[in-house]
C-alpha cells in the first residue's frame, strides 16, 4: 500500500508547501490580521509531539484558531506561513502542564503521553515518527508539523542567552529569540548530518548500531563540524567509523529531520578499498553488501531476515537508488 505521507521521492518531511513570508514576521499588526482569519489554523504542540483531533484516518492535525487556544496554555505562538491557496497557517506550542506522562505505555515505544484536557476526550498525541510511518496526513501536512515541531524544539531548549544568560524571549512571530540584558539576537538552528552511501562496484557498505533492532543495517551518518564541507565531512565519518578511505563524494539529496532539528544530508561516495576497520564505540557491526543483497533487503525478504530503513528516511533513498542503478 502506497504511504500518503511520503511524497515522490519516499521521503517524510520535505514537501512543506506553505509561503514562510518572513516579511511579515516583523509586522505584529498583519500577523494579528490572519490570526483572525476565518480560514487560519494551527498546528499545535504539547512537549515535541503533535495534537490530534479524532482518530485513524480521519484524524486532523490542523485546529481553528479558538479552538487550538482553548486546548490548554499556550507557551508560544508562531506564524508558519501561508498555504498555496492562501490560508494562514500558525504553530500553537502548549505549556507542559498540559500534558500528562503516561508510564503504561501501550502504545509501544511511540505514545507514553496522556493529553489532560477538561471536557475533552477527542484529543490526543501523536509522535511525529509514527505520523509518517502510517501515512496519517498528506504530504505538505505532515511537513508542517515538522516544521512546527522543530521551531518549537529549539524554544524549549533556548530559553535563555547563549551569550550572557539571561532569560531571552520569542520575537518575530516565532523565528528568532533576543536577549534584553545584552541585545543578542538568537535564531532557530538546523544541525546538518552527511548521510552516506559508499559503495566499490556492485558492493556497498552499511553498518549498525548497537541500539538499532536485530538484523538491520543502514547507511554511515555522522554531524557535520565546523570548518567542514559536506566533503570533508563523509570523508571524515566513513573514515571514523569504518576505517574506509572515499572519494568522489556526490550529493543527491537533503531531508529535514526533526529530531530534533537535523537536516540530512544524503551522499554517495566511492570507496578507495574494501578492508574494514570498525570503530565499535560507534557502531556494532559494518560490512560489504551486495546489490542483490540490497534489493533483498529493501523488498523484506533477505534470506536471514536482515532489514534497511523504512521509506520515510533517506537512507532508504539512497539504497533504493543505488541498487536501481
Ligand atoms: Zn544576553
């Protein structure tokens, strides 16, 4: 079955569609104006997931104005932008009093939250991984929420001035922070990772970490440093990791990643030589796979049930695309 969620590509999170107009973020008066359009809405936030009305496929993400306000306190408010068809579109951050820690967590590992609001039992969480892989909303929806989610990330952990630390504040409808002590302007970050697949001939290299479930393999990641070129940086990792000298580094795509504010950044590179030298405090295991192998394994039926990143991810994309080389 086809996933909603993902766009053409089979990536969740990068098909946001709406028009950011940081123009208008200086302008208070005209943000004020489209709060109060009769077709705003807002995504709204509760710790870093997002607020749903109903369930299963009928399911919304997007709530009036009012109503998102009634939820519970609103921390923040930020103004996202405007839809194709012209709808303002605002990001609700709700203050942590408003949610409730749940220890049962029934729902596996993905919804150990209680949303507590009085009169209200259409509400829930949602986590944004478990959005995507169940394809609950349409592409430019789903990317909406990450980009709320991810803003909202960034506030929760910026509270104060890197600079002098003092109490900083919200300011341009939601995209920057300032300082009143020492005038510092803050502004929301995006941390980048080089994701890559390198590969000698038919074979290519995927490696896993110990906290990764049995079987599954994945492309090499690591953060990008200062100073570095994305290059630099896929060199520097498969290098690290696997002991493994690359070259002819090509760039194919980029993904956002709002875990909490990563962009991936998705590479193939060409292995000088196939010898392996594992660093296992980062990973439990590295090796050669071959293209029939890969194809195996993104079809889920490698004979030793081993497995490679679901379709939501971009290490999905760049197996898919080697192998279909
Ligand atoms: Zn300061």
């Amino acid at each position: 079955m086809e996933n909603a969620a993902l766009d053409a590509t089979g990536m969740a999170y990068v098909s946001g569609d709406c028009d950011r107009r940081s123009d208008m973020r200086e302008d208070a008066p005209a943000i004020a104006a489209l709060r109060g359009a009769p077709d705003a809405r807002a995504v709204v936030i509760a710790r870093d997931q997002a607020v749903l009305r109903g369930e299963g496929e009928s399911a919304a993400a997007l709530h009036g104005i009012d109503q998102a306000a009634a939820i519970g306190a609103v921390r923040l408010e930020a103004f996202l932008g405007l839809t194709p068809a012209g709808a303002p579109r605002f990001a609700f951050w709700l203050d942590d009093g408003a949610v409730e820690m749940r220890e049962d967590a029934s729902d596996g590992f993905l919804d150990r939250r209680a949303l507590v609001v009085p009169g209200r039992t259409d509400l829930r969480l949602a986590d944004l991984r478990s959005l995507a892989m169940k394809g609950a909303f349409d592409p430019p929806t789903l990317s909406m929420i990450a980009t709320a989610k991810a803003l909202i990330s960034w506030h929760a952990t910026h509270g104060f001035c890197a600079k002098c630390g003092a109490k900083s504040h919200a300011a341009a409808a939601g995209w920057r922070r300032e300082c009143a002590a020492c005038q510092t302007q803050h502004f929301p970050r995006t941390d980048p990772v080089v994701i890559m697949l390198v590969s000698d001939g038919d074979h290519c290299l995927l490696g896993r970490q110990a906290r990764f479930p049995k079987g599954f393999y994945s492309a090499l990641a690591g953060f990008l440093e200062p100073g570095e070129t994305i290059e630099a940086a896929v060199k520097r990792e498969v290098l690290e990791e696997a002991g493994v000298l690359c070259r002819d580094v090509r760039y194919l795509a980029s993904q956002p990643w709002p875990f909490p504010a990563s962009l991936m950044i998705g590479c193939f590179a060409s292995a000088s030589d196939r010898a392996l030298t594992i660093d296992h405090k980062e990973l439990e295991d590295a090796r050669w796979f071959s293209r029939a192998e890969v194809r195996q394994m993104l079809a889920g039926d490698h004979p030793d049930g081993l497995a490679s990143p679901g379709k939501m991810a971009i290490a999905r994309t760049l197996l898919q695309t080697w192998s279909d080389a």
